[in-house]
C-alpha cells in the first residue's frame, strides 16, 4: 500500500429475526417500533428512512419474536436476558 492509503472493509449484516415492541410517544400513544437481531442476537436498530437509496425491503418473511421487552434491546449490542433467549429457543 501506498502511504497516506485508507482501506475501508465493509460487511453489511442480515437479519434472521425481529421483534416488535411498543415505545410511548410524546404527547400520549405508543407507537410500533421493529428491531431485527442478526445471527449472534445483536439488536439491529432500523435504518432512517432517509438514509436509504432503495424501498425498504419487507421483513414478512423474518421470524417474530414476541414477549420481547424494550428493556431488553440495545442497538449494537446482543440481547442478554435469559427471559429472552428462553422466549426465542436459542
């Protein structure tokens, strides 16, 4: 490599499942909030609408884990609570 040469990997994660849980608004409500988890069980947090370049691409076809508290997702991080992995048969 030359000097003053940055080399950028980039490897784009899939999900395999997601959850949908209720987070309360401002004002009152709640509103349905999807979180997808990769292989290992880490919390993907969706992607702004803004950011993307193509349609979202639908997530009909993913696994939903139900029973998941908000508590228990943490973007970037893998969901650790034992109530959650006894839920998802993991």
């Amino acid at each position: 490599m030359l000097p003053g040469t940055l080399r950028i990997f980039v490897t784009e994660r899939q999900p395999m499942a997601q959850a949908i849980v209720l987070q309360p608004r401002r004002g009152g409500g709640f509103s349905a909030v999807t979180n997808d988890f990769d292989e290992s069980g880490v919390v993907m947090q969706p992607l702004d609408p803004a950011w993307r370049l193509a349609p979202v691409p639908t997530n009909a076809l993913l696994p939903t884990l139900i029973g998941v508290l908000p508590k228990d997702l943490n973007p970037g991080h893998a969901a650790e609570s034992p109530r959650f992995w006894r839920r998802c048969g993991c």
